[in-house]
C-alpha cells in the first residue's frame, strides 16, 4: 500500500510540475475591422508558447492561456467556428472546463463583428500576478507577471503605435520586453523564452497566414522578443512600401564587421566619374520605417572606397537602410544590424 501511495504522490508532483510548465503569460490578439486582419501576439517563459492562440482569419482570434489544456482550445476553437460572440464562448468555456475548474484559466477573444467585439476572462486562481484589459477590438492577457505595469505597456504601446495591425502588435510585445515580465524569466535576465506574432488577412487560411514568426527555446539571456523584433524588421520590409526617401529596391550590403556592436565601420564606394566632382560624401541611415536616424560624413578614402563611422549603441537590432549622396549620385543600400 505505502508502494502505491509513493506512486500516486509522484504522479500528483509530475502533474503539478506540468501545469505550472504548461502556464502562458502575456499576450494580446486583436482585429483591424477596417483591413479585416485579426492578429495575435505572445510571449512565455516556456520554450514554446505558440500552443495558446488560435488565429481565425476574416473572423476572431482566440487565446486559452494559463494551466493551458488542448481539450478546452479545441473547444474555444469548435465555439469560433460556430460564430459565438467573445462572451458566449467565454461563458461556455467556464461553464464546460475540461477539467471542472475554470478558475485557473484565462482567455481572451476578439472578432470581427461590428467595430470589432472583445471578451476576456482571468479565473482568481490564476497564478499571480493576473489581470486582462480589454479594448472594442483588442484583448490583452497575462498571469504569472511582474505586475500590472506589464499589460499597462503593452495596453500603451498597441493604441499609441500607428500603423498597421502587425506593427501595433509588434509595439505591443515590445511594451512588455522586461527582464522578468514573466517572473520565472527574471533569473534568465530575460522577459520569456519563446514568443510568437501572428496576422491573417481574411482570404489566408490557417495553415498560411500573411504573418507567422515564432522564435522558440531561445538561449540564456537573449530575449526572444529582440529576436522576433529582427525577424520582423525583415518580413517588414519584404512586404512593405517604404515611405520617404527609401526605395523598395535596394540590396543587402554586408557590412563590416557583421554583427557588430557597438561601432561600426560602413564602407562603401562610389563611381569613378562622380569622385571627381565633390570631396564630400554624405550618408544618411534610416531605420526600417523610413525615419532619419543618423547624417553621417565620409571620414577617409582609400582607392575609391571610402569609410565612415556609425555608432549604433542606442540603436536596436533590426534592418537599416543608408542613402549615399554624393554631387548627382545616389544610391540606397540596407545592413543588418544585430547586437
């Protein structure tokens, strides 16, 4: 008899060792009602967070988080597809846990209907600290955090950000990038583990959506979220005019060293016919969105090929792009920069 007590006390702790894993922290999911894209964004101190968000594209978007079960996003995602409201769904999923205990869940719902309608919910015992803020077209999560300072940032950051749908979601992950936003990160010196950010437009389906990108089990003291910010910065570009002075066209110019941090040297040339005709040689760099960030001039010249140094300490990772102007001559290139 004491055998099997062991066994069964074992198997409790596993359990409970489980759950605790299986706990998702923050998150958002939204809709755009005048572009039709529904979005999702999120991030864990598990190595991957993905599992929580079921993206509907031309309808909804549903998050099961915290002591997270498939039965009970399986049925979230049976309830979407019936075109329940946020609420009713909400209401189902407590009523029907898979478990007999809602408590410990949370969720949040977003769909299209009208301006966009919003449902959340956060069981009381819910690991601390917890809450959820909800918006006509937004719903923001999270348990296990730092504090409510957490979900007031990214709540900030996704209504203050212009721009399209995966950009404020974006901003809104970036609101939450602090050291120990999911409290079991802290001792990682990072806000997460994984993350993930994801946008339907309404003709994809759910095996293709317009944005997709995860970044999984990422390695001690890289915050997943400056991965995910780098990975963008390139789908960013991939599909996006940009505006001001920066060409859609453009090559990636491998820069010297790469990666490099703080100080980089850019080298670059110009053609023989136009040297002649100024000695200066003005760089500007842009950052991804188009903005001016740095002026920069020539410092030596070496055969034609001249150099220049930029400092990008204050600047974050992610694709720049700089305009060479020179007399008549210009030419637009982009460089990655990764820290």
């Amino acid at each position: 008899m004491k055998r099997y007590i062991s066994i069964l006390c074992a198997l409790l702790f596993l359990l409970k060792i489980d759950s605790v894993k299986a706990q998702d922290t923050f998150s958002i999911c939204a809709v755009d009602p005048v572009t039709g894209e529904v979005g999702s964004a999120g991030a864990s101190c598990v190595n991957n967070c993905t599992i929580l968000t079921d993206v509907h594209p031309g309808y909804g978007v549903v998050h099961t988080q915290a002591s997270w079960l498939a039965a009970n996003q399986n049925y979230a995602r049976t309830l979407m597809d019936l075109k329940l409201s946020p609420q009713a769904i909400i209401d189902s999923l407590v009523l029907h846990d898979a478990q007999g205990n809602p408590t410990v869940r949370q969720y949040g719902i977003v769909d299209l209907t009208g301006s966009g309608r919003s449902a959340a919910y956060t069981g009381v015992n819910c690991l601390n600290y917890k809450n959820h803020i909800t918006g006509p077209t937004y719903s923001i999560q999270g348990n296990i955090l730092l504090g409510q300072a957490i979900l007031d940032s990214m709540h900030s950051r996704f209504l203050n950000t212009p721009g399209s749908l995966s950009i404020k979601l974006m901003a809104a992950m970036q609101g939450a990038k602090v050291v120990g936003a999911d409290t079991r990160c802290a001792s990682w010196n990072t806000s997460s583990k994984s993350a993930f950010i994801k946008v339907a437009k309404p003709g994809d389906t759910t095996g293709v959506l317009f944005l997709d990108l995860q970044v999984l089990n990422a390695p001690f003291g890289r915050d997943p979220i400056d991965s995910m910010q780098v990975l963008f910065n390139n789908w960013l570009t991939s599909v996006n005019n940009i505006s001001g002075e920066i060409p859609q066209s453009y090559v990636l110019y491998q820069n010297f060293p790469n990666p490099f941090n703080p100080v980089t040297v850019i080298r670059y040339s110009i053609p023989s016919e136009v040297r002649g005709q100024t000695s200066e040689v003005k760089l500007k760099v842009y950052d991804v969105l188009g903005n001016l960030v740095s002026t920069l001039v020539n410092e030596n010249q070496k055969a034609g090929t001249y150099e220049v140094s930029w400092d990008a300490a204050g600047f974050p990772s992610g694709i720049y792009y700089y305009k060479i102007d020179s007399g008549n001559f210009t030419e637009t290139k982009r460089m990655a920069l990764i820290k």
